[in-house]
C-alpha cells in the first residue's frame, strides 16, 4: 500500500496510511511505516511534533538545530547529531507543515550520513486510550539503500532510530499530560484549600482568645475559677 510495508497494521491505520502517506519508493529504495499509541491529547503531541525548529525536544539524537527560513514549505535545518550515531550533521527541508490535519513532511538532502534521498511523514490522530484522549502517530519512510547494505538491513537500521524518536516523543508528552492534569488541582489547592486552612486557624485562635477573655471576666465578676470551682483568694 503506498508503496511502503505495513504489515501487522489493523484496517484503521493501514486506511490512515492509504490517506496520508504517499511514498513512490524507487527500484534501490525501501521504506515501512511505524505506529505508537501515545496517552496524550493530539494538540500536547503535536506541539512538539510541529516544531520543525526544534526537533531536540524530543529527538533524543539531537544534539543542536539551526533553521533557514521561517518555518513555511522548502525551509532548511541543519541539525547536529549526537555521538554515538555513523553521522554528524543532517541538512533537512521541510516538505509539509498542516496544523488541520496534523501532518509533517521532511526531506533530508546533505549531511554527513548513509541516509540518501530519505523522505518521512508523520502523522498524528486522535484515539481514546483508557478513557482518557490518546494520540496515534504514525510514521513513515523512504530511503535509498547503501551500496554494501541489505534492504532489510537499511529498514532494520531506520526503524531503530524511528522506534527511539518515538518512545521518546510518547515520554515527553505524556509527562507534560500528566502535568496539565496534575496543575488544576494545584490551583484548587492554592485558590481555595489553602486560605481555607488558614481561615479554620484564625477561627480557632479567635474561639482560644474568646474563652480565654471570657474565663478572666468570670474570674474578676464571681471570684471563683472557672476551671477548678475554687474561689480566689481562699487557702
């Protein structure tokens, strides 16, 4: 489908993928596509999805991104990539940015690295994970395939890096999700529990000062302790 292997896929990503990704895979080239279900609503993952500029916010093989052009189709990044990895540097070009359909585009075209006329596109759809608003992502790829590598090889290698974005993008997200849930209940407790404590102490002080000023006039008009019965003064 597409041009592109997705096996194991069910009917309503394989339909997502017949929609949104369109590969024209070359005769040296291979590509598959990959999904993560991430329990995050769409807009928390696409806020980091979108950011063409800053892929390092999730990208954990991202070391640095220097970006040429305002963020509109054909802008370029050069983005540094951390050691560890057989590359240094990727020049990539963003082919598609749409907010509606929360669907991103990029081409790498130059970089120190075996990913030769690689091509993805990621695409996100909301899902209901647990009763809560999920996002499922789907990513997919072209690339061609190194001279002295194997077409599973270069799937195998590109998936890895892939899978690795990914946990970390459902990482990310997911922490920031559990965040927004957690600050309204922070605010409950700064807006109303807090002074509300505070008010219950004054109260409490107040009622202490009361009895107290109370117990001194009882003592001064009767001549006898409140407390113990006995009268002042007597030995």
């Amino acid at each position: 489908m597409n041009g592109i292997a997705n096996g194991g896929l069910s009917n309503v990503e394989k339909e997502y993928i017949r929609r949104h990704h369109r590969h024209e895979p070359g005769e040296n080239q291979c590509g598959s596509a990959l999904v993560k279900h991430i329990r995050a609503p769409v807009p928390q993952v696409w806020s980091l999805v979108r950011r063409f500029d800053q892929p390092q916010k999730y990208k954990p093989f991202v070391s640095r991104c220097v970006v040429r052009g305002n963020l509109e189709i054909g802008s370029l990044r050069e983005v540094d990539v951390k050691s560890g990895l057989p590359a240094t540097t990727s020049t990539e070009r963003l082919e598609l940015l749409d907010d509606n359909e929360h669907i991103l585009s990029i081409r790498i075209i130059g970089g120190d690295h075996r990913l030769r006329n690689y091509s993805s596109i990621m695409s996100l759809h909301p899902e209901i994970i647990d009763g809560r608003p999920g996002t499922l992502v789907i990513e997919s790829f072209v690339v061609d395939i190194p001279d002295g590598n194997t077409k599973d090889e270069t799937c195998y290698f590109v998936e890895a890096l892939i899978k690795c974005n990914l946990k970390s993008l459902a990482d990310v997200s997911e922490g920031l999700a559990v965040q927004d849930r957690t600050e309204p209940i922070d605010r409950i407790v700064a807006v109303f529990l807090i002074p509300l404590a505070l008010f219950i102490i004054l109260v409490i002080y107040m009622l202490f000062t009361l009895l107290a000023v109370k117990e001194q006039y009882l003592r001064k008009v009767t001549g006898f302790d409140a407390v113990t019965g006995e009268e002042l003064g007597a030995s």
